[in-house]
C-alpha cells in the first residue's frame, strides 16, 4: 500500500472535470491591474471572486503604509512571536483591533486559518466539549481536532437544535464552546446571532463567533455580525481574518476575557509560526483605519450586492441566501455549475466554483462576492453576463 493511495479518489474527480474541458482549479491570473479588474489567460476580467469587499487591495493608504513598513523594517521578521517576532506595529494592531471591538484583549495571527488553529486548539482539550454550526469552515474544523475536543454538531442556524443538543449535556453543557459563523462563506447565509446567544448562555456555555466574511460588512461600524445584532457584549471569543474586508492576510481573535493572553502560552500555531510580515500588519491597520472612518465604502458594497441579488432573483437563479456581498447560484449537477462557471469566464466575469464535498448539503455552487470597488457598469457586465448565460443554455435545451 502506497503512501499515495489515498489521493486516487482526488485523482479521479479531477480526470472526470478534465473530460469537462474546464480547469476552474488554480485559474492562472496574469496581471492584476485593480481591486475588480485582471488579465486572465490574455484577457480582460472582471473579478467578482476575491471577497475584496471594500476594495482596499489597492488602496493608496494602505500600499504607501505597506511600502513604508518594507523600507523600515524589511521584508519579514524570521522569527515567531514568542521569539523574536513581535515588533511594535504587531502590538499596535492588537490594540488598535480591541479598541475597535469595544473590549480589552486581542491576539494576532500570521493567517485567518491559523487564527482558528489556533485558538481552538489552545481553548478546547481533551476533556472539553465544543458544539459547531454544521456549516463551519474546516479551519474550525481541524482547530477542534488538533486540541482533541469532543466536536458535535447541531443544525446550521437552528437555535432550537442547539438548545436540545446543549441540553442532552447536562452538566456539561456549561463547559461547552458554542461555535459559529457571523456570514458562512459557502451560501452567504447569517446566523441568527442573538437567539444562539440566548441559547448559549441559557446553557452556561461560552461562543465563539468566526466573523471572517461579517468583518467591515455588518454593523454600525462594521464589526459585524455581532454588532448587527446588538450582542458584542455578550460573545466571549471573536475571530477574523485580514484578507477579506482589509485586503491582505493574517488572523486575529478579541475577547473580554484577560485569559486570551494565556493562549500566546498555549497555542502550538501561535508559538511555532513566524510572525506576520511588517508590510502586511502596517497595510492591515491603514485598512482598519479607513474601514472605521470610510462607511461609505460599507454602504456602496451593499448596493452592489443587493442590485446583483435583486437581478439574478428576478431572472429565476435559484439563490442561496438573502442579499448580502456572497450571491451563490445553485445548481443541480457539477456538469451544469462547471459549464456556467466557464461560461461566465468566457463573458468576462470570474466568479469562484464549489462543488461537493466542499459545499453544504452536496450543493454544487457558482459564487459571486461583491465589492465596493466595483463600479455600476462592472456590475452592468456582471448582470448581463449570468443573465445572457441563462437565456442560452435555456435556448439549447430547448432545441
């Protein structure tokens, strides 16, 4: 038996998508010329795939503090934090991320996924239960499984589930972890927030809320889901990521609880990772800034999601969550989705392919993630191309 056998089943999905004639895996982006247009395979693209949502990528702030950061301070800092890889841009960030959340701890990441690898493995051991949204992200996932937690699940956004679930623990349950997402990347769906708090500390149990697609979306000053909901204050543990609404990459976790700095003691991720790059964290907090003084960019995202949404609604797609800056398409077949997906491509248009077992529920999925930087004539395009697509598979299945 080969080392290797166990990726004959990976090898055989990826033979029958090559029949296909489509190659959506690792599409080759040439140039990137802004935060919504590249050259993919020599042609002009929109992109409306990256989950740039505010459009900071290229933001004049944010590079100008990037190259300032790179002539300082050099290219990285060749150490983890617990050895010689915390600078002072790397502690004015965590604070500056819990002055932003209203709360008095925060730790910083080298990347979102080891944000959740992370905490959880350093918060949840062997003898500790957590309770997940069956729809969690596998960094969640594996973070549960490297601490060696007991892991169960209960129905996505279905607070009574939780309740019943919490409840089968007894004692337990005041020991238990409750995790969820504030948007799930996948539908583009949101938690009902505050009814899984209720649930959560009815039981005594802690949450712990991954606010990676919510970050600069939802709330007041775009915090998130959390915020939106009215519930900041009654969350223990909230999680994120860089590289979405602040255009580059690293994670993040603030708390309320002094104990957080306790997981920079326990957390293998955290102890034997190298730090984020200064130009990265100095980027990072020109993005924070702008986000808590530019709201404007929170409010021309959401126009460009809803104007999608309405118009792909209206047109018959089966959608997969109300209007927010996720709009996933479903489809019945990875057939289908994989030739919408490469019909879009050729309209101009890359948008992000999903199929099973990476989907919920074995949906097979075209994604779209909207932007504020996008214009009113980008999202024009956008339209006419899923629309056009439409009406012209319609026309050959009718021939």
């Amino acid at each position: 038996m080969s080392v290797f056998d166990k990726f004959a089943p990976i090898a055989e999905v990826r033979s029958r998508i090559a029949a296909t004639g489509v190659d959506p895996l690792g599409v080759p982006i040439d140039e990137i010329q802004s935060a919504t247009r590249a050259i993919v395979r020599g042609r002009p693209i929109i992109l409306a795939g990256s989950n740039n949502y505010l459009g900071l990528t290229f933001d004049d702030d944010c590079i100008a503090a990037g190259v300032q950061a790179l002539r300082d301070q050099g290219t990285g800092t060749t150490g983890s934090r617990m050895a010689n890889g915390s600078y002072a841009g790397h502690l004015a960030l965590e604070a500056e991320l819990a002055a932003f959340y209203g709360v008095e701890h925060a730790i910083v990441f080298s990347t979102g996924y080891q944000a959740n690898l992370g905490m959880l493995s350093a918060l949840a051991g062997p003898r500790d239960v957590v309770m997940l949204d069956g729809d969690c992200h596998a960094s969640i996932y594996d973070g549960v499984k490297l601490g060696g937690a007991q892991a169960l699940r209960f129905r996505h956004n279905d607070p009574a589930d939780l309740d019943k679930r919490l409840g089968r623990l007894g004692d337990r349950a005041a020991d238990t972890l409750v995790v969820v997402e504030g948007i799930y990347s996948m539908l583009g769906d949101r938690a009902p927030l505050a009814e899984l708090c209720d649930v959560a500390h009815r039981h005594g149990a802690l949450i712990y809320v991954d606010e990676a697609h919510s970050l600069g979306i939802c709330g007041a000053t775009g915090s998130g889901v959390a915020e939106a909901e009215g519930v900041l204050d009654r969350v223990d543990f909230i999680v994120g990521t860089f590289s979405k609404s602040l255009g580059a990459a690293g994670g993040y976790c603030v708390s309320r609880h002094a104990e957080l700095d306790m997981v920079r003691y326990a957390s293998r991720p955290y102890i034997f990772t190298a730090s984020p790059v200064p130009s990265v964290i100095a980027s990072t907090r020109a993005a924070l800034a702008r986000l808590r003084t530019s709201p404007g960019l929170r409010a021309q995202l959401w126009r460009n999601a809803e104007r999608l949404h309405e118009a792909l609604s209206a047109a018959g797609f089966r959608l997969g969550a109300p209007p927010g800056p996720v709009v996933a398409t479903m489809f019945d077949s990875p057939e289908q989705a994989l030739t919408f997906w490469q019909g879009l491509l050729d309209r101009g248009v890359y948008v992000n392919l999903m199929l099973p077992p990476a989907t919920p529920n074995g949906w097979c999925l075209v994604r779209a993630s909207l932007s504020a930087a996008h214009s009113d004539t980008q999202i024009d395009h956008i339209i006419e191309a899923f629309i056009g697509l439409a009406t012209r598979e319609d026309d050959v299945a009718a021939g």
